[in-house]
C-alpha cells in the first residue's frame, strides 16, 4: 500500500468518525468494553458476549432497542447477583445500559449525551466527596496499605520508589497478621522510605483534586470552565490513572460514556480513541515489570 492509499484510508476515517453521534460512537464503544472485559458468571456471561460482538459488528444494530434492554437487564442482574461484592463500575454498567435502552426505546438518541455527562459528573463528584471526608484518605493511609497490600501494584512500587521485592513481601505479611489477641509484638520489618511516602501522597492529592475537577467540569454548564474543558480532564484522568489503577474496565466505561456526550471535532474522538486503545496497552503489557527488569531494580 503506498503512502497515498494509506492517507486516503486516514482522511476517510477521519471522515467517518466526524460524522458519527457520539451517541453511536459511544454505544459501540461499550460493546466493545464488553467484549474485552466480559462479566457474569458462565449463563450470562455467553449471552453478554454474543449480544455486544452483534452491536459492534453488524451494521445499525447498536441501535436495536432489544439489544440494549437485554444487555440492561443482564448488566443489572450481574451487579445483584453479586451484591454486595459487586465492583462499583459494576452499578455504574447497568446505569448506563439503562440510560442507553432508554434512548433507544424512546428514539431520543440525543438524550444519552446528557445522560452520559450527568452520569460522569456525579460518579466523580460523589467519588471526590468520598475521599475528602474520609481522614483514613486524606492523611494517606489508603495508599500507603494498598501500595504494600497489593500484589498487583509490585512492580510500580520497586520502579517508583527505594523498596525491593522482600521488603514488599515482607511488609504484607506484617500487616496481613492476625492481630485479634493483641498488638504486633515487632514493629514493620523496615522504615517508610521517603520515596513511598511522597508517591502515596502525590496519588492522594492527585485523586483528590482530579476527582473533584472532573466531576465539576461535567455538571457545569458547557459553556463556563472548568466545562469547556471536561473532554481533556477526562481522557487525561483515564491517561494517567489507569496506567496504575489494575481496572481498566473501569476506564474503557468512562471513556465510552465521555464519546456519547462529546460535541467536539473529530480529534477530540481520536483522544478519545487513543485513550481506549492506551487501556488495553496498560490492561495486556506489564509495563513496570518491563521498566523493571530493563533498569535492574530488584
């Protein structure tokens, strides 16, 4: 394929995707989050399946309001069945499903824009309110316990900071015992490090700050900042946080509600494309592993 054909192929695409709703955009979107974060147990998990590779492949069938009160109705019968370890994007899903099946069902597609901005907005906003009135979270100790608790954050804490791989293991027995028939009788097997304690409180205030602004950037009017730049603040919160967050199911829903409701030009949908396709980097490369090993941090 020449240069030419290949920027052909490009402006066409850009093409397409400036003329499609955001509203379509984003409803395959999430068909596509199912698709690549399937849920349920084993009888609803093939249906879920089947029904979201429909919606994304076969042409306008994202629009079929049987499909979208099926995936409603499974979506919410999951977060039941569930209840109540249910994750909390697991709510927001079958939110969202239900937002999207009304659209369909009443033909007011242009509805789901606004549902999908409130819907962000008061995830963020409540989220943020969460965190800034729980003191355990905001003097740290979140982090710092999930930081060392937490297999699956090893890697970003031997790159990030001066803790090794033992110390690490050593730390989540200390604070994994048992400690019902009285206090530790020895102290944590090593001191804090500075550099811990810095990133724990850089991903404090950042959630805590972050969180917030998203939040009011999606239930401001459009037309007053921090509105006017809610696109960027989320795609940059997806960027960033899900390089870290184990959840990119998480990020793949907020990105394809944030399609639904963009009103923007075709590059703020790339951004938004780009964003989607960075999650399944993070989700499928262990990145901080790779920086490990090629660093030679132990």
């Amino acid at each position: 394929m020449s240069i030419e054909d290949s920027a052909d192929r490009l402006r066409s695409w850009l093409a397409e995707l400036s003329s499609a709703t955001g509203a379509e955009l984003g409803a395959r979107l999430t068909c596509l989050t199912l698709l690549l974060s399937p849920i349920g147990d084993w009888y609803i998990r093939p249906v879920v399946l089947c029904l979201s590779a429909a919606g994304l492949f076969f042409r306008e069938f994202w629009r079929s309001r049987w499909l979208w009160l099926a995936l409603a109705v499974l979506t919410n019968l999951r977060a039941l069945l569930d209840w109540p370890l249910a994750d909390n994007h697991a709510y927001l899903l079958g939110y969202w499903c239900i937002a999207v099946a009304g659209a369909t069902w009443c033909d007011d597609l242009p509805s789901l824009s606004r549902n999908a901005r409130l819907l962000i907005g008061l995830t963020f906003a409540l989220a943020a309110w969460q965190k800034w009135t729980t003191a355990n979270y905001t003097n740290d100790i979140f982090f710092l316990t999930t930081f060392l608790l937490d297999p699956r954050f090893e890697d970003f804490i031997v790159l990030f900071t001066s803790l090794d791989y033992d110390q690490i293991d050593g730390a989540r027995q200390y604070l994994e015992g048992d400690y019902r028939l009285g206090p530790p009788s020895e102290a944590l097997p090593f001191e804090l490090p500075l550099s811990l304690v810095l990133l724990a409180r850089a991903s404090t205030l950042w959630n805590l700050f972050d969180q917030a602004l998203v939040g009011a950037a999606f239930l401001l009017p459009p037309a007053r900042w921090p509105g006017r730049v809610r696109d960027a603040l989320l795609i940059l919160f997806c960027f960033v946080t899900y390089a870290v967050a184990p959840v990119a199911s998480f990020g793949w829903l907020l990105l394809a509600m944030g399609m639904a409701q963009s009103k923007g030009s075709s590059s703020v949908r790339v951004w938004y494309l780009t964003a989607f396709a960075a999650l399944v980097f993070y989700n499928e490369v262990p990145w901080a592993g790779i920086l490990v090993d090629l660093l030679g941090a132990e």
